[in-house]
C-alpha cells in the first residue's frame, strides 16, 4: 500500500517537470506564417549574391536591415523565375508599391541597441555568427513569437533552458555579453541601452 | 486505497518542486519585466525610413536652427543645423519631447479646484467657445502675450484696439527687454549685474562664442556682481559679492564714477540722486567697499567698448527702475555711440495690416486693477514670468473668466476657468522672434513634426470666435511673413550658413518656402540714442529710486537672512522643459528647485540648520518647506532658491510658495521645521 503512496510525490514531480519543460514552451510561443517565402539559397548560391548586397548600410553607415521593395524590384520588376511566392511577390507588392510585413526573427526589444556598423564594418565579424544558417536556407522558418513579450523566439534561443544550444542562437543581453567578455571589449551599460 | 489529504498535498508539493526545477518560473520572471516594458501603455519607437528635417527650434523665441531627425517621420532628435555653427541648449535638444508632456492638456476643459486639487472636465471645442463672454462696451478684454511679435500678436492688437477698454497685455520684462539689445560680440568688458551671461542669459550660440573668446584669451574681460558665486561668477574675471536686491544702488554709484550727473539731458531729480550717491554713501549697503566700486568702474572705462547687463533670464529679472540705470551707465560708458547697445528693431506687422492700427503692448503691471471682464492667455509661462497674483488682481469683482490657451497644465493655467490647449511646439508651424538680449530681431518659422494631438486649438480660432474673424493659422503666419517681405529689410540666413538680402528674394512665396525649409530672417538693430527717451525714468520712478536707496542705506531689512532668488526659466516652468530633463536636473542637484534651499556653513549654523535637513523658510505671512543645501558659494546671511510661476511644476498647482512672491533680497527667515 506504501509503495503506491510513494508514487504520487514522483507523479506529482513528473508533471510539474513536464508543464515546465514541455507544456510551458508549448503554449509561451504562438507560431506566425511569413507572408511570403523566400528563399536565401537561391540568392546566395545561385545568384552568387552576399549578405551586404541586400542588408547593406546606407549613407551614413546605418545598418537598413531588411531591403525595401524598392531595392528588390530593381531586379523583381517582373517575374524572373518560375516560383508562385515570386509572382505573388510582383504582383502583390512590387506593382502595388507595398512593404512586405516581413515578420523579423532578430529584432530586438526597443530599449535595445545594437550598430551593425559596429560589429561588421569595424569589428569583422561574419553574419553567421549572429544569424546562423539563416544566408542558406531554403525557405523561411516560421515565426514564433513570445506571447507575453511579442518578440521572436530567436531572441532567447530554440532550447527553453538554453542549453545545448548553437553558438549563434540567443540574442539575449548575456549572449551579448557573453562575447564582448571573450573578446575583451568594452562593456557599458550606455552602449546598448541609449 | 483511498485517496488522503497528504497524498494531494504530497503530489502539489513534488509538482511544484517540479516546476521550480523546469525552466518556467525563471522565464516567466524574465518575460514579465520585458512585458512591463513593452505594454500597451508604453509608446512605441517607431520604425521606418529615417529624414533629416532643417528647421528652427521654436521652444523658445531665440529660433536656434535644427535638424530634425525623424524616423517613419516622427522626430527622434533635435540637433543644431550643422551650417549654423551653433550649439542647441538643453531645451532645444529635447524640445520634441514636449508633445509626449505629462501635463498636455487633452482637449478644451473647465478647471475647478477642490481644496490642493486641480479638476478638469472636457469640454467639446462648440461648447468651450459658448463659454466665452462676448466683447462689448461694457465688457473688457485683456489679452495676455506671453510671446509677442508673433503673426497671432499682430491679430491680437489689431483685435484690442477695435475694443476700446480692452488691453494688449505682455509681461513687464519682456517689454523691457525688447526695447535694447546689447552687442556682446564687439563688448572688452562686460559687468554682469546680478545675471547670469554665461549660464543661459543669452542663446547658446552667443554663449558660446563668449566662452570661446575667453579661452583664446582675446582681451574680453567679464565682472560679475552677483550676491552668490554663480557659474557666470565663478567662469568671470572678477566677482564682486553684494547684497541682494543692492543692484539698484550699484549702478548709481557707478553712474555717479561715470559723472553722468553732469549729463545735459538728465532729469533733475535724477541728476541729484546721482550726485548724491557716492561710493563711500552707499558702499556698505552693497556689501562691498568704496575701493571695489572704484575698481570695477576703473576697469570697464579701462579697455572698451564696455557694456552692463542686468537682469535675469526672463523669469528673474530686475525691476524696470534697475533696467534704465543699466541703460544711463551703458549710455555713460559710450555703449550707445560705438553700437554696444542698440536699439532692436520691431518686427514688421503682417501684410494687411498696419502699424497705427494696431494696439500698443501695456506692460501687465500697467493694467488698472478690477478693470477685465475676459481675460486670454496666451501660450505657457515658459519663457517668462508671470504670476498668478498679477493676473488676478486685473480681473472685474463680478463675472470674470479667465481663459488659458496653454497646451499643458501649468500653474498658470491651473488657475484659469477654461483652457482651449493650442499645439504644442513642432505640432503645428510656430514662430521664433529673436533673443530679447540680441541687437538684431530675428524671425523664423518651424516646421510641424509631430502629427497633431487631437483637441488643440490654433489661437486663431479663439480669436476668430470673438472677433468674429476666422483666420487659419498656417495663413497667419504666411501674412506675417508677406509683411516682413514687403519691409525690403534685413537679410534671410539659411541653415548652410549662407545669407540672402531680402531684396533679392523673388516674393513672399520664396520668403515663406526659406523660412519653412529653416532659414532665419534678421535685422540688425539702429543705435540705441534713438530709444533715450523710451528709457529715461519719470519722475514717479526716480521717486521710487530714492526711497529704495534711502531704505537700502539705513540697513534695509532687521531679519538675518535675505533671499537671493536664483533661476532659470525651464525649472521655474516645467512646461518648456522635457521630463527627461527635469528628472536629470532633479535628481543631479544641477539645477535645483525652489523646494532646495542653498546657505552659507555659518548661516546654517546660526539657524540650527544641517545640510539635507527640511527647514520652514518664513517671510512675512507666507512660509515654505525647504530642504537646506548647505554651500560656500553663498556669503552669510543669505539664503538662495530658485523663484518663479511654478518651481517645481510636477507637483500638484497650489497657492505660489514663499519663493515666487520673493523680491531680491527680501528678508525672510529661516528655522528647523
């Protein structure tokens, strides 16, 4: 009879571990469609294109992230291949001058700074680093995005407990950290938090 | 087997041993205090294209040129115009904070005060202009500029001298102000009475150009008489502590140096002051000696042209009497013949209108008492100060109104029975009419960056209903502009640097397109002989003069302490001033408000005082909390806080505490709450 009652406090263990491991990510992300898919592969590989050409800076040397329409019509004026996102693409936002709603997996919390001009003009540091694979894939991964704070699971890392995880995923402030101590640069609270 | 309480309680405690062993409640904390940042209730960044504005800054009426930096065209900074050669204050850094101020006022409102507490009840636009008595015979209006020269200015006199009775009302120092610029540029010399040159007295630009000349050691020598060592004291040649509220006597012991007495065109009476007032008669009342006195006249006729400034920064200035000495021992030093000082031009009237019919400004001061039925203010006390007590005391024992036109809750407009908020800067076009210290005037247009709250008035609108004239404020400004364009005068400076003489502008259009896109309209200033007349005191004044004198040398007051009131305009009037700022100059003591009291090591002393401890200031019938702030920069005997319409402005509107009915050197005293 005991040795039943013993199972109830490991029962009890079990499911709290599994709402924290499990349950918890299960339901804190809420998984978002890009409104197109794009492929990076096709533009890298084939086209022969790097990062820069498209997520260049600009004048004054500010990152501009994603590329406007603009940018991408000076070759997507029309249809140049074959895929249905292409044509959807022209037809829906080249031709209407619209702004894809691109949803970014690396955006960061507003009370966060970060130069790209910093970190890859002056400091060398390759997109991957940061950005993983991201430059060769095929397709766009979905979108998760944090139910309570609304920014990209990316910011925290694929893995609940960040462990295990690749040394480019987690955009968080002690992965920032983490690398300025390992390559001794300064760090300031004022040089992320204006 | 039967399912017991403990084996409940047994599974709950391992489950939630469970989840303190999982990820969840470390993430959910850290979620959380994101979430706390990025709630609804916080506004947004936003995100998109980002474009450099030129315009000026039109906080405050110097028009300083910026370059607006907007992202997704809402502006994320201000900074000066890189053409312009000069630096932007505090103010003008943060000026486009100030449509997100926490004192906006949403939309026309009543005003009610239930005991310390301020009421607000919206009113729609129809409803509020109902509310406004009509304007006859029998019912006077005085209209209260806060910012004159303006096109809304112009409406607003024209509007006054159809209404017979009816005042065009602007602040006593700014009318004083107006009338004389002084040409710090060409100024060896310069005695600072009782002023703070070089701590924001001036527009930056001309700061800054005095601190460069003094660093490069280019023979400008600045004396500072100043009854605390300010920052202008401590950045001068020579400080020359006096007794506060002294100023007065200081410049007629100097005139009396300068043998102005023997002047041909000075008064009588004045004369005899003068003559009288010798440095050995007076010295001791100052605070300094005859010697002192001797060697500060010595070294302003030692090297010219030389020049006297007096007065505050717009929310502390001396009195008009004090204003025309520093004008005669200006006049005396040969400041009016080599151009020092020079009389500043006034701005031409906009087109359709015309100078003869239009009302002259009356100083506040000089509007009778009980004599307004209606009474419109215009704009905040941000640039100037203007007491509750001298609006009030204007107002018809009967059925008055007084109506604020201010876009935030000041303390002035907390007093007021209805407020019809306008824009609040870069909302919609506003204007900058020049540095009342400059030798030139100046006019400039900014342009709106923020989109427009909803609920603000143009005062055009308001004025439109009692006049029964509606004019767009947009077409205002561009009539303004059509008249200064029609003078054929003065010169257009564009935010590069470059400058364009107004007759070579093609019409009001291009005028209006340069000034819109940042360029800057100037006028240089006539020299000042011309305006003698305007300045020389009445014999009511020198009266006055006399007895002040006659009080100050038989010891004044019997209190131990006089009150050195300090200021500077932003803190006295939180409504200029971003909340950045006001926390940062808070919190770092930089520029402390009137709740901080400042006195010497042995005044606190005396008081039973310590430094940090909260002490009751009393002077007369009124008294004030203090937080005593022990400093050597004071000398005994005086205790220093800053004066104006509303110190501390955060704090919710009550009756001005004892700083803002100070004069200088009121004696006052202090003691252990």
């Amino acid at each position: 009879m005991n040795r039943f009652r013993v199972l109830f406090p490991l029962a009890g263990l079990l499911v709290g571990l599994t709402a924290g491991w499990v349950l918890f990510p299960a339901l804190l992300y809420r998984t978002e469609e890009q409104p197109l898919q794009f492929s990076h592969a096709v533009h890298t590989d084939t086209g022969g294109m790097a990062c820069a050409d498209c997520h260049s800076f600009d004048a004054d040397g500010r990152f501009v992230g994603i590329p406007t329409t603009a940018q991408c019509a000076s070759c997507h004026a029309d249809v140049m291949g074959e895929t249905e996102n292409e044509k959807r693409f022209v037809e829906e936002y080249v031709k209407t001058n619209r702004e894809v709603p691109w949803k970014v997996y690396a955006r960061q919390p507003d009370n966060a700074y970060f130069p790209h001009a910093a970190h890859v003009t002056r400091g060398g540091i390759a997109c991957e680093r940061c950005h993983g694979p991201h430059g060769t894939m095929n397709t766009l991964r979905p979108y998760q995005v944090n139910r309570i704070t609304g920014y990209s699971r990316d910011i925290w890392g694929s893995s609940i407990g960040r462990v295990g995880m690749e040394p480019w995923e987690g955009m968080k402030m002690d992965d920032c950290v983490r690398c300025h101590r390992e390559t001794e640069r300064a760090r300031a609270c004022l040089d992320c938090h204006k | 087997m039967p399912l017991t309480r403990r084996d409940i309680l047994r599974f709950a405690g391992a489950a939630t041993a469970g989840i303190v062993f999982s990820p969840l409640p470390w993430k959910m904390l850290d979620d959380v205090a994101i979430w706390t940042q990025t709630g609804p209730w916080i506004p947004k960044v936003p995100r998109g294209p980002i474009s450099h504005v030129p315009s000026i800054c039109s906080v405050c009426p110097a028009g300083c040129p910026v370059t607006a930096r907007c992202v997704a065209g809402v502006p994320s900074s201000l900074r000066a115009a890189s053409g312009s050669g000069q630096p932007l204050c505090p103010i003008g850094l943060t000026g486009h904070h100030l449509a997100y101020h926490p004192l906006r006022v949403a939309g026309p409102c009543l005003v009610e005060h239930r005991g310390e507490k301020v009421l607000t009840t919206s009113l729609s636009l129809d409803e509020a202009l109902r509310r406004l008595p009509s304007v006859d015979g029998d019912r006077s209006v005085m209209i209260v500029d806060q910012r004159p020269g303006r096109a809304i200015s112009d409406r607003y006199r024209a509007f006054v001298r159809q209404h017979p009775g009816s005042f065009y009302a602007v602040p006593d120092d700014d009318a004083s102000m107006r009338t004389v610029g002084y040409d710090l540029e060409r100024a060896h010399t310069i005695l600072a009475v009782s002023t703070p040159l070089l701590d924001g007295w001036t527009t930056p630009a001309r700061t800054a150009r005095l601190i460069e000349r003094r660093s490069k050691n280019d023979g400008l020598r600045i004396l500072a008489a100043d009854a605390a060592r300010s920052r202008t004291a401590t950045l001068a040649d020579r400080w020359m502590p006096i007794r506060p509220g002294s100023e007065a006597a200081l410049l007629v012991a100097l005139l009396h140096l300068a043998h102005a007495h023997r002047q041909p065109d000075m008064t009588p009476s004045m004369r005899a002051i003068i003559e009288r007032t010798t440095p050995e008669r007076v010295a001791a009342a100052i605070g300094v000696t005859p010697v002192q006195l001797r060697h500060v006249y010595e070294k302003l006729t030692e090297r010219g042209p030389s020049l006297v400034v007096v007065g505050g920064d717009g929310s502390n200035s001396v009195d008009a009497e004090t204003d025309r000495l520093a004008f005669q021992l200006n006049r005396a030093l040969g400041a009016a013949s080599n151009g020092a000082i020079r009389q500043r031009p006034a701005i031409p009237v906009s087109e359709g209108l015309r100078e003869r019919d239009l009302a002259v400004a009356t100083p506040l001061s000089s509007v009778p008492d009980a004599s307004v039925a209606l009474v419109i203010i215009d704009g905040d006390e941000g640039t100037c100060h203007l007491s509750w007590e001298s609006i009030v005391r204007t107002l018809h024992p009967g059925a008055s109104i007084v109506v604020s036109l201010s876009p935030v809750l000041t303390a002035l407009a907390s007093h007021a029975d209805l407020i019809i908020p306008s824009p609040a800067p870069f909302e919609s076009f506003g204007e900058a009419t020049g540095d009342g210290t400059d030798i030139a005037c100046r006019y400039g247009v900014s342009r709106p960056l923020h989109p427009r709250r909803p609920g603000s008035v143009d005062p055009e609108l308001v004025l439109g209903h009692l006049s029964g004239q509606v004019i767009e404020h947009e077409a205002a400004l561009r009539d303004k502009v059509a008249g200064i364009w029609a003078s054929r005068r003065g010169q257009i400076r564009t935010p590069d640097g470059s400058t364009t003489n107004l007759t070579s502008v093609e019409g009001a259009g291009s005028l209006w397109t340069a000034l819109s896109e940042g360029a800057v309209w100037t006028l240089e200033g006539a020299p000042a002989s011309a305006s003698v007349r305007a300045l020389e005191s009445d014999a009511s004044a020198t009266d006055r003069l006399a007895a002040r004198l006659s009080e100050l040398a038989a010891g004044g007051a019997t209190s131990t302490i006089a009150v050195v009131p300090t200021t500077w305009a932003p803190v006295t009037s939180c409504s200029r001033l971003s909340p950045l700022m006001t926390k940062l100059y808070q919190e770092s003591g930089l520029r402390p408000t009137s709740e901080v009291a400042a006195v010497a090591p042995a005044t606190a002393h005396a008081c039973g005082v310590e430094d940090g401890a909260v002490a009751e200031l009393r002077a007369g019938e009124q008294s004030s909390k203090v937080k005593v702030r022990v400093s050597d920069s004071l000398a005994p005997g005086m205790v220093q806080l800053s004066a104006g319409p509303d110190p501390v402005g955060f704090r919710s509107p009550e009756p001005p505490a004892v700083a803002n009915a100070l004069p200088r050197g009121r004696a006052a005293e202090l003691r252990k709450s």
